[in-house]
C-alpha cells in the first residue's frame, strides 16, 4: 500500500455539479499535493464502477430537481454499499442535492417524492420560494476558525429527526430550513450541507478535516503536515465580516 497516494471519488459530476461544486474537488486535490501526496480522482457517472474498497474519499455535487431526478435510481441501488463504506469511516461531502438525497426522502418542486439512501435521519419538502444567498454557520466540527461560509440556492427545507447531529447553527442565511437555525447533518465522517461556493476553497480548515481524516482512512494516521492558508482565511474572515453585519452588505 502507497501511504502517499490517495484515491478520491466524484460522483455524478457530469449531474450534480451546481456552482461550481467540482473546485471541492479541485481544493482538496491541490492541498494534498502541496503536502506531497498523488492523487487520483475517479468520475463516477450512473451505471460506473465505484470501486468503494479502493477509495479514500467520496464527493457528491448539488443538482437541480431534473438532475437529481436523473441520478437518484442509480443512487439508491447503491445503498448498501455506500452505507458499509460510511459505517467503516469513509469521509465523505455532500452538498446540496446530494446532501438532500442522503436523507429518507425529498419532495421536488412539483410535490412528487424522490427516495433517499436514508444515511442522515432526516427528510427535505418542498417550499414555497427558494432560500438563496450567502451563508455563514458554526460549524460542530473541530475546526479553526469554527466558522464556515458559503452559498445557498435551494427550494427544499430539511428536517433533521430529534438526535440527527447538524453541520452547525446558523448565523446568516437560511441553512437547512430557515426556521430552526440548523445546517446540514454530520454522521460518522460523512458531512452534508447545503453550502456551495465552492466550499472547501472558501473554507480550507474543512477541507484539511476531510483529508486528514480521509489519510486516517488510509494509514490509520490522520495527521497532516501544516500548510498556510492565509490568503484564503483572509477572504473567509472578510466574508464571515460582511455577511454577519460587521462591515459592507
Ligand atoms: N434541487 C434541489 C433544491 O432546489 C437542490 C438544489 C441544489 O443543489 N442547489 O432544493
């Protein structure tokens, strides 16, 4: 076994790939290269192999209805699977659509129900008008700084079942429902949530989460070597600044 290559997958890319969900990928790939790892990316479209033994992470883009419409079938044959790997610790992130699909059900724009491969205990309905715009959370995660922002544009509300674990509470924007002030569901190293942006280039103290746990995963050592971050949590301090009233709107 190579300690120093890793081997992520993104599924569904030519589907779920809203906002620029890819540059997770990309932010993930780039920082651990710059810590000398190789990494392979595997696309995993309907019907692909996902060959879940040989894989260290997991990502699944947002979608509109139609795409996740298009995917959800394939989705849900892979169930079980996909459950084994989140159990055995897989870390995995989930946004949007693909975090909606991680629940028991959702409700698309017309009131119909798509299936979900019910990992987090909870389930999206439809809303009245779309939750757009930009969001900053505390996260629950260990993370510093424990902020996280990004970008919402979604119809579905989620609610969490009583003992579902959220991403964080809300401090600006809608999250998960606009009425709880919950955001997105943790369970075992699977992250959901409903923040585009890209995420992780906007949040790189997540990003280091995911992949120390997804080197953990690997080698059973999840420890990193520093790596700066300045310029990106400069960007992220001035956003989490303008988008919870402490500067220009
Ligand atoms: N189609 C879903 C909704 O509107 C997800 C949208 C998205 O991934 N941005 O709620």
């Amino acid at each position: 076994m190579d300690g120093r290559r890793l081997v992520f997958a993104h599924l569904y890319p030519g589907h779920m790939n809203l906002y620029g969900d890819r540059g997770n990928v990309l932010a993930l790939r780039r920082r651990a290269e710059w810590r000398g790892y190789d990494v392979d990316v595997l696309d995993v479209n309907p019907t692909d192999p996902l060959p879940l033994a040989s894989i260290d992470l997991l990502f699944v883009g947002g979608g509109e209805d139609r795409h996740q419409e298009l995917v959800v079938e394939d989705f849900v044959s892979r169930r079980q699977e996909l459950v084994a790997a989140f159990q055995d610790g897989l870390p995995t992130l989930a946004v949007c659509g693909a975090y909606q699909l991680l629940g028991h059900r959702y409700q698309v724009a017309d009131g119909r129900w798509l299936p979900g491969i019910a990992w987090f205990d909870l389930e999206t309905r439809s809303g009245t008008d779309r939750a757009v715009g930009n969001v900053v959370i505390e996260s629950r995660l260990d993370l510093s700084p424990k902020t996280l922002v990004g970008f919402e544009n979604h119809g579905g509300r989620t609610f969490l079942a009583p003992g579902q674990e959220p991403l964080g509470r809300v401090i600006a924007g809608h999250g998960n429902n606009g009425q709880d002030h919950m955001e997105g569901a943790v369970r075992e190293q699977v992250v959901g949530t409903y923040l585009h942006g890209s995420l992780l280039p906007k949040n790189p103290q997540l990003a280091d989460w995911l992949l120390s746990r997804a080197i953990g995963f690997k080698t059973g050592n999840g420890e990193l070597s520093p790596l700066e971050a300045e310029f990106e949590l400069r960007a992220h301090a001035a956003m989490v600044e303008r988008f919870t009233g402490g500067g220009r709107s």
